[in-house]
C-alpha cells in the first residue's frame, strides 16, 4: 500500500513527470519497432558487420559532442528549451532513414541521432528535469515511472515491428517514428515546465563562453571520478558487443526481424514490470547494493550470450539484460545527482555520458572487426571480463553516501 501511495504522490506533485511519462511512452511506442529492424535493414542495404559498426562509432562521436553540448546549454539557458532541441535533432535523424538508398545515408541518420544524446542512454537535461521536479526522497522512483511507461509501450511494439517489416516493409515503421516525433516536439513545448531558476538563465554572454576553457567541460570532478571510470568501461564494452547484437544475430544464427522483436519485448518486459517497484526500493535501501546486483545480472546474461546458440535462451538472457538495465540507470543517475548541486548537474551529467561515449567511438567498429577475425563469442567474453572489473570498482571505491564528505545517506 506504502508503494502505491508513493507513486501516486509523485505524479499529483509533479506535471513534469506526468508530461515526461508521456513523451516516454510515444517514444518507445514508436522506437520499440524502430530498435528491432534498423540493423537488419542496414544490413539489407549491403552493409557489412565492420560498416555497421562504423555508423555506431560515429553515434558515439556525435552522443559525446551532443552530451556535452546541451549539459553545459541547460545549466545556462533552461532544461525545456534544450531537451526540445534534442527531438528536433531525432525527427531529422529519422529523415536519412526514410530517404536511405544505401547503408551510407545512415552515416548522416548516427550524425543527428547522435547529436540528439537521447540515443539508449539518458539525455542530460532529461535527468535534471526529474532530479529537479521532486523531492531528493523520491528521485528514484520518479526516473522509474519515467522509464518504465516507455518500456512497457515498446513490450507491444516490438514484434508489431519485426511482424511489418518482414511482411511490408520498413518505410512503415520510420514513418510512424517520425509522427510520434512530432508530437513529443509539440507536447513538450506547451506541456514542460522550466525547473532552471530564473536567475540561472541567460542566453547572452553564458553562450558566448560556452567553449571557453573546454579543458574544465571535459575534466572530472575528483568526487565522482569512479563513476567515469565504471561509466567509460561500461559503454566501450557494450558498444563493441551489444551494440552490433541484432546484426550479429541476423548474419550468425540467420535471426529475422520477428524473432529478434520477440527479443527486445522480452527486454522491455522485464525491464518495463521491474522499474517502478526496484526504484521505490532504491529510495529506501540504498543505491549502490542495486549498482552491484546490475552488474551481477548483466555478467550472467553474457555468459548465457557466449554458451548457447538457441533463440530461447537468447531470449531469456535478454530479460536479465533489461532487468540489470532496470537495477543501474535510476541508481547510478541518483547518485551522481545527489553529489553535485542544481546549477552544476546537467553540465555534470552531460560530461559523465561525454568522456564515456568519447572513449567508445571506435568499439563498435573494433568489435565487428573482432568478431570477423574470431566469431560471435569473442566480443562478448570482452564484455564480460570488463562487467567483473566494474563489479569490483563500484565494491570497492564507490561510496553509498550522497554526500560522502558529510556523512549524508
């Protein structure tokens, strides 16, 4: 009853994440079909592993560039205006897709999904949004309610997706991501309120200095610098792994598109029905035991990955997959949120997805070329061997305490 309650008193306080949930739940509507076919399609148009990989390093290029872009924009000129940006850059993104004639034109669709930053990782004006829209104690369950509407929508959407562009094609599909873009553009702007304080806000003179000592955008803070050490490792070995899976699949085992939307629904299900009551417990448990049992999960999903070919343990290995997704993104984002005071949190959350998405530029290629020269497990024992090092870094240097230095919980 205690659960219930909370989430009911988070969204009668906030029109914010009521507004956000809905933009969630269009989004990944339409994305649940578009994550399952657009590597098969790129693949259609005569794309090797390596070309694909190539189009995801050059994501992680324009993600980094992006992330650092709108986090310093937000903490100057507002969280609303800059996270509407970030739609208009994925309706153009969507337009290559539409318009692609070969795998090239995705180099032009990585550009502007890129430069989105909302691209499977957590936009930095998103995050203060919400860490800004409610109170500290229920940070946690305010991200899962947030994320979890949006999984839940592509549970159903997935295998629509695999289903239509087996039997009619994929023009379908980006077509109705472009609609859905529309709308968020559209609802955010009349719906989304300002969380910024006014007196934070100038366009003038913060933009013209927004490049100005660019060593200090990029540098760590001292505080925080294992979760850029953990966040970097992480995203070089999903990005050389997980990142090209659907493709791998299709070339390797001969997957279709139905097959591999059974997969992401699977994903979203367990990720979608575990979010909301895993980010109530964070609130009250603790963060950083849930950052441990993450990896734990996501070790044991890529051991399943390396031992089996078979298309049902796949997919239950994708359900772990989404159920360490669940356990680390509203754990690790809380905890960096409670270490860093508002009028520097967007900058800081925008260089903790800059540095790592930096370092991962070429992992997709690396991993394509890998798997080339030594087969499908190769670069999933990679990310196994880098999930343990992860595992001991947040045992061992991670404090749980918000506040370390204070002694706050």
């Amino acid at each position: 009853m205690e659960f219930i309650n909370e989430l009911r008193q988070v969204l009668t306080l906030s029109e914010n994440i009521k507004t956000m949930a809905v933009q969630s739940l269009v989004s990944e509507a339409c994305f649940g079909m578009f994550y399952v076919v657009w590597q098969p399609y790129i693949i259609e148009l005569e794309a090797t592993i390596p070309q694909l990989g190539l189009v995801q390093g050059v994501m992680a290029l324009f993600a980094a560039v992006g992330s650092l872009l709108w986090g310093r924009l937000s903490d100057r000129v507002g969280r609303k205006p800059v996270y509407s940006a970030s739609f208009v850059c994925r309706f153009i993104a969507l337009v290559f897709c539409l318009t692609a004639r070969s795998w090239v034109s995705f180099i032009g669709f990585g550009i502007f999904m890129g430069f989105s930053a909302t691209w499977m990782q957590s936009h930095p004006a998103a995050a203060a949004l919400m860490t800004e829209s409610v109170d500290e104690a229920r940070v946690g369950t305010a991200i899962s309610i947030y994320m979890s509407l949006g999984m839940m929508a592509s549970i159903f959407t997935a295998p629509l997706g695999g289903y239509i562009a087996l039997n009619r094609g994929y023009k379908l599909i980006f077509l109705s991501c472009l609609a859905g873009e529309l709308f968020n553009i559209a609802f955010i702007s009349l719906r989304l309120r300002e969380t910024l304080a006014s007196e934070s806000r100038s366009f003038r003179g913060q933009v013209s200095g927004l490049w100005k000592n660019l060593a200090d955008f990029i540098r760590p803070e001292s505080s925080l610098i294992p979760f850029y050490v953990v966040s970097v490792l992480s995203s070089f070995s999903y990005r050389m792994s997980l990142s090209i899976l659907y493709g791998l699949l299709v070339e390797v085992y001969g997957f279709n598109t139905v097959q591999l939307g059974l997969m992401s629904t699977t994903f979203g299900v367990a990720w979608g029905l575990s979010q909301i009551p895993l980010g109530w417990l964070m609130d009250r448990h603790g963060k950083k035991r849930f950052l441990l049992m993450s990896q734990t999960v996501s070790m044991l999903a890529m051991v399943g990955y390396i031992a089996s070919k078979s298309f049902i343990v796949f997919v239950a290995m994708e359900a772990l997959s989404g159920l360490g997704h669940a356990m680390w993104i509203p754990a690790y984002l809380t905890m960096v949120a409670e270490r860093m005071p508002s009028e520097k949190r967007a900058s800081t959350l925008g260089k903790l997805s800059t540095l790592p998405q930096l370092f991962s530029i070429p992992a997709p290629y690396i991993g394509g070329v890998i798997y080339q020269a030594l087969g499908f497990s190769a670069p999933m024992l990679i990310r196994l061997a880098i999930l343990l090092l992860c595992l001991s870094i947040v045992s061992i240097f991670i404090d749980p305490r918000s506040n370390p230095a204070s002694g706050k919980q």
